[in-house]
C-alpha cells in the first residue's frame, strides 16, 4: 500500500511537473516575435531565421540600417527563455579592454589567477570586471556616462560584455516587443557611446605619439598609457 501511495506521488507530481512547463513554454512562445508580423513589430529589423532546436524555439533578428549591426536571438523552451543582443562596432577597437559583469567573469578571472582594472568608483568595480592593457586608457574610456549607462540596465541583464568587437547582453527571459523596444535602445546607447568613447582615446594616444617622435618605439606604448600604469597583474 505504501509503495502504491508512492507511486501515484510520484506520478501526480511528474503530472503537475509536464503541465507547469508546458503552459510556461506556450506563455514564452507567445512572446517571441511571429515572422509574419515581426517587420510590424520590429520594423528596422529582419527576420535572419526562426527554427526550433533540440526543442527550443529560436528567432533571429538582424538590422544593419548603420554602420553597427545589431543581432537579436530569443529562444524559449518553456524552462530556459532568453534573450541575446550583440551589437558589433563598425569597425575592430584597439583599446585592449574587456569588460563583464562581475558573476559572469568571475570564475575565469580565478581561473586565470588574474587581477583586474579598477577604475576607482567603488559602485561599478563591485558589478564589472575590467580586464585592460591599460589602466589609463580603461579610465579614460569608460566615462562617468558610460559607467552610469551600465549600471542603469545592471539588474536587468545576467550577462553583459564588452570587447573589442561588440557589446552582448543576455536577459533571461523572451522579450516581447514591448519589452525588447524598451531595452534595446539603451543597450545601443552604450554601445554607440563607448565605441565613439574609444575611438576618441585612440586619437589622443596616436596623435600624442606622432608629436614624440623621439620617444623609441618599445618605449612609446607605456609613456601614453597604450600599457599604463598597471598592466594585467598575475597573483603570486
């Protein structure tokens, strides 16, 4: 009696279990942008490809109307939603910085045994991980408005990178239209600003370098913060 009792728990709960995620993958699945009706939807956008995935539902959204090229991925399953935004700079930076939320890249920087950039405000160093070839050059580019732009959207995100190459943030959730119109443009703000940011700083390091021709070419990177006054650091 008492295995047949555990059983039919078993059972019940398995049953509670399957209809708990098939209403949450039909609530999620409802929020991902329909191809017919996404142009009306999103309409600087294009649908790139909506296919289904060892059981996830995933649409992709491209729009490169300027010269940065934003890419949207939302997939559902019913019980691991998400929401991918990568928007690649027109153009590689050469300013050495990678920058990531503090959870995310916290494993790797003790995997690597590293130390990171701080850029001196307690708030922001305490969220990201700042990995740069110089200190300097970290600071003069993340300006109070940029660092501000990435703390508004902090909470929002569980993921959040910055590179040489783009900006990617991960929301663990599908956004509906509503929701992505709401977010995605201040993810391009930042963006848009720290890509202007750091190409102005790259101006400034190479223009200070052609007026001290004098000053040896191994010399250079150093005296005009292209390393800066702490490179990445390795504990001892």
């Amino acid at each position: 009696m008492d295995l047949l009792l555990l059983v039919l728990s078993v059972l019940a709960i398995t049953f509670v279990m399957l209809v708990t995620r098939v209403l949450a993958f039909a609530e999620a699945r409802h929020a991902i942008p329909d191809p017919d009706v996404s142009l009306e939807q999103h309409p600087g956008f294009h649908v790139l490809a909506e296919r289904n995935i060892y059981g996830m539902r995933l649409t992709e959204l491209v729009d490169r109307a300027d010269a940065f090229s934003d890419f949207v991925e939302i997939g559902c399953d019913g019980a691991h939603n998400f929401t991918r935004v990568t928007i690649s700079f027109p153009t590689q930076l050469k300013s050495g910085i990678h920058l990531a939320l503090e959870a995310e890249e916290g494993f790797f920087k003790r995997l690597m045994n590293m130390k990171e950039t701080r850029v001196g405000h307690d708030h922001f160093d305490s969220e990201f991980i700042v990995l740069a070839a110089s200190q300097s050059r970290a600071e003069k580019t993340l300006t109070d408005e940029i660092r501000s732009a990435m703390l508004e959207i902090r909470d929002e995100v569980d993921e959040l990178r910055v590179t040489d190459e783009s900006v990617f943030a991960r929301i663990p959730k599908a956004m509906s239209s509503e929701e992505l119109d709401r977010l995605l443009p201040r993810i391009q703000a930042i963006a848009h600003a720290y890509y202007e940011r750091a190409k102005k700083v790259e101006e400034e390091v190479r223009d200070e370098a052609e007026r001290n021709p004098e000053i040896p070419n191994p010399q250079r990177e150093g005296a005009f913060g292209i390393t800066g006054r702490y490179t990445w650091q390795y504990k001892k």
